[in-house]
C-alpha cells in the first residue's frame, strides 16, 4: 500500500523523466508503417491460407509414402510459419507498447517507462529483422546454399587464409541454426587448404550467404614466415543456390563424363580403400566438379549432380546480371570475383566491406561468425 508520503513523491520523480506519450506513439506508428510494408513484401495474409493448405496436404497418406515430397512440404510450412510468427511477434510487440503507454498515463509509475523502452528497443530490432527478410524475394533467396573457397596468390599463407574462412563461415553457420556439411576439400601443400566446398541448409542460408561472394583479403604478421613480415593473401568465395531438378537446368548425359575414383578425404579406411568419390565434367562449360564426403558411391553421385546443376544455374544468374547491366548503361565490373572485403590484422586491426563501406574493429570477433551486420548492411544497400 502507497503512504502519502510516496504518493507525494510519485509525481515528482515521474516529471524528471519527462515522459512524452506522443513521441512514444510516434516512433510506434513509424515501426507500423515498416510492419505493414514487410507484411506486404512478405505476402502475409496469403500465407495463411498456403499454411493451411500445406497442412492438409501434409497429412495425405500418400505424401508420407514419398519421402521427398514430404519434406519438401515440410520445410514450406517451417518457412511460412516462421514469417507469420515474425510478423504476429511484431504485431502484438507494438500492441503491447500502446497499452504500457495509456497505462504510464494513468499510473505515472516510473517502472513502466524503462520497461516501454525495453520493449520499444525489442520490437524495433524484431521489425528491422523482418523488413530484412522481406529483402530476401529472389526465386532462390530461400534455398540452401553451396559455398566453395578457393586460395589466391600467397602459396601457403593463402591455403591458411582458405581455413580460417571456411571455420568462420562455419562458425556462423552455428551462430545461425543452420547446419553445414563439408563435400569436398584439397589440402594445401604445406598448411591449410587449396580449396573446400561445403553446403549450408537453412532457411535464407543463400539470400544472406550469396552477399558473401567475391575476393577476401587478408593483411597479417605471417605465422609462415621466420622474418615476422607482413603479408597479403586472397581468397575467392562462390556462393550458389542448392537446386533438384530445376526446369531451367537441362544436362544431357552426351554433356558430361562421369568419373569415379578413391575418397583421399577423412572417412577412416573404409572411405580410402573403396571407390565412391565422384567427380563430373560438364564438356560445354568446363565445369568440374567433385564429391567425397559422403560414404557411398551413390550419395556422392547425387551430390555431385546437385553441385553441378548449382554451378550451372550461377552461370546464367552471371549472364543475365551482364545482359540487365548492358541495358542499364552500367560500366562497374559486375563479375561475382571482384574483391569486396579486407581484413587486416596488422599493424592495425580493421574489417572493412569495400562495396558498402561498413567496418568493424574486432577482427577476431568476424573471425568468429559475426558477420551478419556486414551482410545485412549489403542487403539494404544493394
């Protein structure tokens, strides 16, 4: 029960903070305008009735019989459920901050305010997040993605530069939920690696990750070198979409030639002394590509294919950015290999994204998987 005396001091200590309900509801309906034009992006009142759909059709006998086909509806329902809740989340978030408002009025209770400007904090990250997802509209920004790292020039130094990559992609994979398998590596003659291509599953994984593609460059005090000099090393990333049977993607069997040989990968000595790696030349292109992760001949063939079908889907992506360009007028390289990142250990400690200018002076901490401010920050601006 209030004494008088806490009653008296209520109003007081209620003015220091000079609580404005009006700027409050003013930020509100700024969060409510994004709200609306990512529930619009995001299609939100269709998806509802999709969901449903989805459901019902889930629960077909003969989809629990085609393994395929059920997960494939699986993970449509996972997606759609995760925009709604997205959408509800901030829905009922600003709800909740106009009642605590009215309330604050009434009340003047000074509690109230910090926890308004809890929740107004809350709902604006929860709401930037969406509007963020809603960027991802391309036709395989939900796919999972295929990530191949390759080293540049610097020999060893860039063999090691390739690891630490491929650790901090993976280590953002973690931070993320989603979940990576390696396919395929080539070890480096004296350290690290040549190259490794690994998938990344998840929802967005390729509308966040496909801002990743491009040159890295890396300024250090090599660990390689007995003269402690400073070195610069690069290494290319090429991020694709995971793709079936895509109608846009045709491979003849005429196109290709279809290799098979012994895993020199970990796997223990069964993988080593049987022949199940697999590795595929697609003669139009020249593309080559290889898979060893798995155990058997078989799975390794049907990663190989989806690799290769990913490859080619990110050729005619290529084309058709070269032919909008052309159009345009544009004169900027648009080639996916340009150089878009250095980070520099020595003499000073810096990530800088070059397209974006955003930059972070905790190398270790990018090293570690925080990238997603470099990738969101790419997204809004691209």
């Amino acid at each position: 029960m209030k004494t008088k005396e806490t009653a008296d001091k209520a109003p007081r200590i209620f003015q220091t903070y000079m609580f404005k309900a009006d700027d409050y509801r003013l930020k509100i309906k700024a969060l409510e305008e994004t709200l609306g034009e990512a529930k619009y992006a995001l299609d939100i009142d269709n998806r509802y009735e999709t969901l449903k759909a989805l459901r019902a059709e889930q629960e077909n006998p003969e989809v629990w019989q085609d393994l395929e086909r059920s997960a494939k509806i699986g993970r449509e329902i996972a997606s759609n459920e995760a925009k709604i809740a997205s959408y509800e989340k901030g829905r009922k978030a600003l709800d909740d901050a106009n009642e605590i408002i009215d309330l604050i009025e009434e009340t003047e209770e000074e509690d109230l305010i910090l926890e308004l400007d809890r929740m107004m904090a809350a709902a604006e990250a929860d709401i930037e997040e969406m509007r963020v997802r809603a960027l991802l509209r391309g036709k395989y920004d939900g796919s999972n993605a295929l990530l191949s790292i390759h080293a540049g020039a610097g020999g060893t130094e860039a063999c090691d530069w390739v690891s630490m990559l491929y650790r901090m992609y993976c280590r953002y994979a973690e931070m993320n939920g989603y979940k990576v398998t390696e396919i395929d590596r080539l070890a480096g003659d004296a350290a690290g690696l040549k190259s490794v291509d690994f998938k990344v599953e998840g929802e967005n994984a390729y509308g966040y990750l496909k801002a990743e593609i491009g040159v890295h460059r890396l300024v250090r005090i090599s660990p390689f070198d007995a003269n402690k000099r400073r070195q610069t090393s690069f290494a290319s990333l090429e991020v694709m979409p995971e793709v079936d049977d895509d109608a846009e993607i045709e491979i003849k069997d005429e196109d290709i030639r279809i290799d098979v040989y012994r895993s020199s990968g970990a796997g223990g000595q069964k993988v080593n002394k049987t022949e199940t790696a697999i590795r595929i030349t697609h003669f139009p292109t020249g593309i080559v590509v290889t898979c060893q992760n798995e155990r058997s001949q078989l799975q390794n063939k049907e990663m190989a294919f989806k690799y290769l079908r990913s490859k080619l889907l990110e050729r005619q992506i290529e084309q058709r950015m070269a032919e909008e360009a052309a159009l345009k007028g544009e004169t900027k390289k648009i080639e996916w290999g340009s150089q878009i990142r250095s980070y520099v250990f020595c003499p000073y400690t810096l990530v800088k994204d070059h397209r974006t200018g955003y930059e972070v002076g905790d190398v270790q901490s990018v090293m570690d998987g925080n990238l997603q401010g470099f990738i969101i920050d790419y997204l809004k601006k691209s």
